[in-house]
C-alpha cells in the first residue's frame, strides 16, 4: 500500500508535466496579480501623501493593506478573474489526465491483479486529492507572500466593506475584520479542500469515461452552466426581495472563494451542502469505479 501510493505521488506530481505546467501557470497569474496591486496600492500611497491628506482621515490609505491586495479579497481586478476563470482546469486536468490513461492502457487492471480494486482507487484519489488542493491553493498562499513582501499587515476597518470583496455578511468576516490572518489560512485550507475534491471528482468521471477531454471539459462547461444560472436565481430572488433566501454563491465558479461581491450574503450551511454534494458524487462514481466488470 505504501508503495503504491509512493508510486501515484510520483506519477502524478513529481513525474507529472501538467501537474507543474497548471502549477506554474497559477503562480504566473497570482504573481501578476499580486504585482498589479502593489502598484496600484504604492501609487495610491504616494498620491495621497504629496497631496498632505494623510494629516486626516483618508480612505484610500486605510484600505492599504497585504489583506485586502489579496486574490480573494478584491473586486474587479483582471487577474483575479483570470484565475477563477481557469482555476477548475487547473486543479483537474494533472490527476484526470493519469487516471484515464489508466484506465484505456490497462495500467488499472495490471494494479489490481496485486492490490483489491478499491483500495487502488482509494489511493489514487488521495493523491488527486492533494494534486487539485495544491493546483488551487499554492497560488493563493503565493498572492499573499508577495503581497506582504511590499504592503503592510494593517487589519482591514469594517467602515470600509464597501471597498473589498468581504461584506459584513459573508462566510468569515468577523475573522476578515478582527483576525485577518486566521481568514486568510482558513480560505486557503477551504480552497486546497474544494481543490481537491473538484479534482477526486472529474478524474473519477475520466476513469470511467476513459475519455480525458470529455470528462473535464463537460465539468468545466457544467460548472459554468451552474454558475449562470446561480446568478439568474440570485437575479430573481433579489427582484422579489428575498435575497437573504437565495444563498447560492456556492455555485459560481469562484464559489471556493467563499466571498463575493455580487453574490453577498454567504452562509455556512449552503457550503456544507456544497461539500455534501461533492462528496456523494465521488462516493458513487467510486463505488462504480471499484465494481469488477468495469476493468
């Protein structure tokens, strides 16, 4: 068993192209995204301190901050967008990509001759596990450390909600606002599980599909569908004023984020339903996975 899973860790990360080409593409876009923001929020900086304002009260400087120049925590930067646009490839395509040659080159078979089928396909989804977590959440912590490097650590002011993405009633904003540190590790821990789980999910539907492309693309184009019409929902409901019943941030494709400024009041429970759902979809496709005369 150790063995095997020294094996797929290999095959799948260290000896696995595409697992460090997403790898490096979201460090690339959060690197980008980190550096835009540093300027912007340097220049805001000297602005306001040639013009003598910094002797009162200014808003522009109390929103400078590593915590609120960080990916999940801004609205309407490009790169963000970019990086929610592409975060669902990056985290499935490296373990989707194995699993399905796997199973159309017999790889699967020739394992399961030695070990009983469900424990190979357990640990082939440990390792997906942590492949789509680090695809995900390596270039948030990497946003933040470069942040950091430039900005100061100053706790975001609750007055001004307006200017990031974290309003008062989002998933962990008392933390955002009192222990900004403890929201940043709890997102990215959210993030790497999410991450994860995504990517457990699609590399399961490649195993069966044995069809790489099929399997991530319809998750992908699904998760957009999904995301279009959690937002002709949230359209509705909030038309009809009930926007506090239309807690559906969990289906856009950031919903990792957790935090959004179009989708505002987040609660608890519609991630936990959103872990739920994740979870019995990868219980039944492995249990499907796992029976016999699917090798």
């Amino acid at each position: 068993m150790n063995s095997l899973f020294k094996s797929e860790f290999k095959r799948q990360l260290i000896n696995n192209p595409l697992f460090w080409a997403c790898v490096a593409i979201g460090i690339c876009i959060a690197l980008l995204a980190a550096w835009i923001e540093i300027q912007i929020e340097l220049n805001t900086l000297e602005a306001t301190l040639q013009q003598g304002d910094h002797l009162s009260y200014n808003t522009l400087l109390s929103v400078i901050s590593a915590y609120t120049a960080w990916i999940p925590t801004r609205i309407g930067d490009f790169y963000s967008g970019l990086y929610y646009l592409l975060w669902p490839l990056l985290a499935t395509i490296p373990a989707a990509w194995i699993l399905s040659n796997d199973s159309k080159e017999g790889v699967l078979e020739q394992q399961c001759l030695r070990i009983r089928k469900a424990s190979v396909i357990r640990i082939k989804l440990y390792v997906s596990f942590i492949s789509g977590g680090i695809c995900s959440a390596l270039p948030l912590v990497l946003n933040f450390l470069g942040a950091i490097c430039f900005l100061p650590l100053s706790t975001p002011k609750i007055y001004d909600e307006i200017y990031t993405a974290v309003p008062m009633s989002s998933l962990f904003s008392g933390l955002f606002y009192n222990s900004p540190l403890a929201y940043v590790i709890a997102l990215s821990v959210l993030t790497f599980m999410i991450g994860g789980l995504f990517s457990c999910t699609v590399s399961l539907f490649a195993s069966l599909t044995k069809t790489t492309f099929q399997a991530i693309f319809v998750s992908y184009f699904l998760l957009h569908l999904l995301a279009f019409l959690g937002s002709q929902f949230s359209a509705i409901l909030s038309s009809a004023q009930l926007r506090e019943v239309g807690q559906n941030a969990f289906i856009k494709l950031n919903f990792f984020q957790l935090i959004s400024s179009e989708y505002a009041p987040t609660k608890l429970g519609f991630y936990c339903f959103c872990f739920v759902l994740l979870l019995l979809v990868i219980f039944i496709s492995y249990k499907k996975t796992c029976r016999s005369d699917l090798l």
